[in-house]
C-alpha cells in the first residue's frame, strides 16, 4: 500500500517480538492492516502486512527458520523437494524467485501478504514430527530465507491450524496472535471517527 493511500498509521509497542511494526487504514476503503518489519542481512528489512476484520477467525505465527526448515524437509508429499530440500543457491535459482523480489522491493510503502502454510504430524521412527506444506506463498518464504530472515510472520485461517503452526514451527519465544484481537486493540485508533463508535460498540 503505497503512502498516498494510507490514512493513519500508529506504531506498535510490542516490536520487535512479533515483528508488527504498525497499523495503519487505507484511505478509501477504510480496511485496516497490520504491517510486519523482518530483519534480514546486513541490516536491511522486509515488510508484510495482513489485513485485520472483526470477525476473522484467523491469527498470526512468528516462525522460526530452523523450526520451519525442518518441518518442511520432513514432509515426505512435497510438491516442491528441490526447495523444501534445497538451500540458498537452489532458492535463488527457483523461476519465479525473480517475481518476490520485484514483490518486496516495494518496501513499507506496499507489503507484501503473508505466505499460508498449515502443519501436520507425522510418525517417524515411531515418534511425531511436525510436516509442513504451503496453500501459498512459498515463493516469497524462500525469499525471506535466502535473505537471512530468522523470523517470518505466517497466516493461519483458525485457532487450531495456529496451534499447530506454533508446535511445529512457531518462534519460541512468541505465542499465536489472533486477527480480530488485533482489531480490537488498533482500529480505534487509525478507523475515521465515524466508525470508531461501531468498533467501540462491538468490544462491549
């Protein structure tokens, strides 16, 4: 979202842990997000944003890198093995890797959305281990690790997908954020005045 669009934007105090940077409204459609700042190398970032609703049942993991690397690797179904089981060379390689970097290129002024992997378990040497595979976004997952990124923000379309998201692969150090909680607690601040008794109405 570019910044001609946006109509405000607050900071969140609770950054860096779960890497939500702000959230801010678009100008025209009054939609409010929630954008995420990802550190990579060399001190650079890159941005996601997720947009928020009150009636979402979706939430928010913060995924560990080796956690999610290694989930990956363990799903015997890849539709992708040469990246599930690849490294940075076999990324950056990958044909549509040109079309995230175009995508985050944009930086905080046009987010990129968050990718949507859902974990499984799996038996193996008689033991469950967490199995990952993507709805979508694994083009710009690979981009954000052939970047550095420890951390990445991922979505989930319900309380339990979450769960399993944060057994599996999520940051230890950080729990599931739900979207609508997410609303509730921001969009008082950046909705016009118009809308904020609705919000306010809804939270009581």
């Amino acid at each position: 979202m570019t910044p001609d669009l946006i109509s405000k934007h607050i900071d969140v105090k609770d950054y860096p842990q779960h890497l939500l940077e702000g959230v801010f409204s678009c100008r025209f459609n009054d939609i409010i997000y929630c954008r995420f700042k990802i550190p990579l190398r060399q001190g650079k970032f890159a941005f996601m944003e997720q947009a928020l609703s009150d009636t979402s049942e979706s939430h928010i993991v913060i995924a560990d890198r080796h956690r999610l690397l290694s989930a990956w690797r363990n799903n015997p179904n890849s539709i992708v093995p040469e990246l599930s089981r690849g490294d940075e060379s076999a990324w950056r390689r990958d044909r549509k890797f040109h079309e995230a970097e175009k995508g985050f290129s944009h930086g905080a002024g046009n987010p990129v959305p968050l990718a949507d992997p859902h974990c499984r378990f799996i038996l193996e040497r008689g033991l469950p281990v967490p199995a990952l595979s993507f709805t979508n976004g694994i083009t710009r997952t690979i981009w954000l690790l052939a970047n550095g990124a420890e951390r990445l923000p991922v979505h989930t379309y319900n309380h339990r997908d979450a769960q399993l998201l944060q057994r599996g692969i999520g940051h230890r150090s950080t729990s599931p954020v739900a979207v609508q909680t997410l609303f509730f607690q921001y969009a008082g601040a950046v909705l016009p005045r118009h809308l904020r008794y609705k919000v306010e109405s809804k939270k009581h």
